[in-house]
C-alpha cells in the first residue's frame, strides 16, 4: 500500500510544482547574484564565440573581358584607336592601328602636304605638315631670311629683311615708295617717302571731242607746263578700254593741289570706298577756281571722267573722245565723295574741263 501511496504523492507534488510554477511573474523576481562569475550568468555572451556577420554578400557574375585586341583584324578595341585592316600608312589608320596625326611621320593623303616625324619648323615641313612657304610664320634656314606671316616693320612680304631702297615698299616700315635706287629727286627720296603728285582742274574747257585718251593728255601736260608745274601729267579720263585703273602710276604718297593742300593720302584713298577726299579738287594749274557752267538756275562745276569711284571704265565716252552727237560722262570737282568722278552724263557737244593728275 505504500508504494501506490507514494505514487500518489509524487503525483501530487509534481503536480503542484508545475501548478506554482506556472504563477510566478518572472519579472518580480529578484536579480541572481552570481558572485561575480560571468560565466554565471544567463546573458548571451559578449565578446566570445563566433561574430554573427548577417547573410553573405553576393558580388554577381565573375567579369569576362574578351579575346585581347589583335591590331589589323579590323575591329577597334581597346587599347586601338582604330584598326582599318590594312597596313597602308597613308591613310587614316596607321598600322600601329592609331589615328594618323601630324608628326607621325607619315604623309596622310589628301590632308597633308609632308610629315617628317620632328618639331623643327626651319626645314622644308613644319609642324603644320604643309611645305614651308614664305608667309607661313616659319623662317625656313638657308631660304628665308624673315618669315612674320606679312608684312612688318622689319620683314618685307616676300621674307627679306626690310630696308629702304631693296625696291619693295614696305607700308608697315613707313616707306610710302621704294624705287631701289639713291635718286633723291624722282618721285621717291633716300628715306622711301614719296614725293606729293600734283592734282588740278584744267583752266580751260573744251567739249568731247579730245581727240581720244592722247589728246586729252597733251592738254593736261599743256596746262601743266604753261603753269611751271614740274612732272609729266594724265587726264582723269576713260574710253571704251583704257582708263586711270590701267594706264596711271598708282602712287602710294600724297595727292596735293598746286598750292600743297592735302587731296588725298594715296591712290587708294582716291579709289577705295567708301571715298572720301581730304579735299576737293577746286583748283586750276595757276591756282584758281575751276571753269563752271550755268545749268539752268545753277553753276556746274562739272568736268570729264567717264571713270568709275575705283578708276575703271564707265559707258559715256563720245566716243573714245572722238564723237560730238554722243553722251559723255562727268564728275563734280566740287565733292569730296564719290560723285568728284561719277555723277552724270551730258552731250558731247557742251564744254567742260579736265582733271590732270601728276604720274
């Protein structure tokens, strides 16, 4: 009997345990002193044992970089700049597949003139790859004595040294002529200045018929030499072919009236637009007003041209100065713009003056 009895109670007891158990707050129990022993304690351990590190890091496939570069195969990669499959230099691809380039030493066709593989600009081929040239800015040894890309104060145009009197008029050296010899008294002195030419309105006047561009010019050279003018002297005059562009010295110094005022500083200045005179040309060769006709209720002060502002050609001549019945063409030495040599026409038949310029 006391088997089943003890049974019982262990029954009982177990039972109560689990029923006591089962009612206590964890979180009012007091703290376990462990005595200090960490190893005690029911916290997860610090410090000890194998880090947790979280879920592994996947990087991806493994990177593939392809067959290496085979230069001539025809297919650009790295590290070719190109690769035309062939071995001709000449073109844009060298053989070393990379783009041709100036100083590579091989002629690209079509793009440059010579390449021979240096940065020395006093040979035949600078580094522009052009043939060395006299403008080009380079000083080609043994050829060129200067080379500043035009004109300067001490390099003429075609690369020689400047100096008055080597028969190239230098502009940027202040020399307004340069006739390449020491005569001081024909129309450019020693220092390459030009000596002012002569302009003038004839003191007489006479009608289209002139007996062409020759007799126009005697009558020039008349006046002039009645007058005690120094030089040889042209009418400001044009027929159906010739005309101050192409028959007159284009000088480079002043253009003056007889008494040396100013006209203008050069033939350019007489023939470039837009025009503009220093002065009119209302002046005769004895230094007086110019012969004017009465156009109805006003003077004329018209003269014979038939040229053009640039000094070419117009269309109203008489007739290569020959014909009365015909139209002439007249200019206004009166303006300083460009109608002093183009502004109307008129009949042969009326009279006017010249205007006679110093070659």
């Amino acid at each position: 009997m006391l088997r089943p009895a003890r049974s019982l109670l262990r029954t009982l007891g177990f039972a109560a345990v689990v029923a006591c158990t089962a009612h206590v707050d964890v979180d009012t129990l007091p703290a376990t002193d462990t005595g200090g022993d960490p190893s005690s304690s029911t916290s997860e351990p610090t410090g000890t044992g194998a880090p947790t590190t979280g879920p592994a890091v996947t990087t991806g496939p493994a990177v593939t970089t392809g067959p290496a570069a085979v230069c001539g195969d025809a297919e650009v990669q790295a590290p070719e700049g190109c690769d035309d499959g062939n071995q001709n230099n000449n073109d844009v691809c060298l053989d070393t597949c990379q783009v041709a380039t100036c100083g590579d030493g091989f002629v690209q066709t079509g793009a440059e003139e010579c390449d021979d593989g240096n940065a020395d600009n006093t040979d035949a081929c600078p580094i522009n790859c052009a043939f060395s040239t006299c403008g080009d800015g380079f000083v080609e040894a043994g050829v060129e004595e200067c080379d500043d890309a035009g004109e300067t104060a001490t390099c003429d145009a075609d690369c020689t040294a400047a100096s008055c009197g080597d028969g190239l008029t230098n502009v940027a050296a202040g020399e307004t002529c340069d006739d390449g010899n020491a005569v001081a008294d024909d129309g450019c002195d020693n220092a390459c200045v030009a000596a002012p030419r002569l302009v003038f309105v004839t003191s007489e006047s006479f009608t289209g018929v002139l007996g062409g561009l020759a007799g126009a010019d005697a009558r020039c050279q008349s006046a002039a030499d009645s007058a005690g003018l120094p030089g040889t002297y042209m009418a400001w005059l044009s027929d159906e072919t010739d005309s101050p562009a192409t028959r007159m010295t284009r000088s480079k110094g002043p253009y003056v009236l007889p008494d040396g005022t100013p006209v203008a500083n050069s033939w350019d200045q007489l023939t470039t637009q837009p025009i503009a005179l220093l002065h009119a040309i209302s002046m005769t060769e004895v230094q007086g007003a110019p012969p004017a006709l009465v156009c109805g209720d006003k003077v004329c002060p018209y003269m014979w041209t038939n040229t053009h502002e640039n000094g070419k050609a117009g269309l109203y001549s008489c007739s290569g100065w020959t014909e009365i019945s015909l139209n002439g063409a007249l200019g206004d030495w009166s303006q300083t713009d460009s109608s002093w040599t183009a502004i109307t026409t008129t009949a042969c038949s009326n009279a006017f003056p010249l205007v006679c310029f110093q070659q």
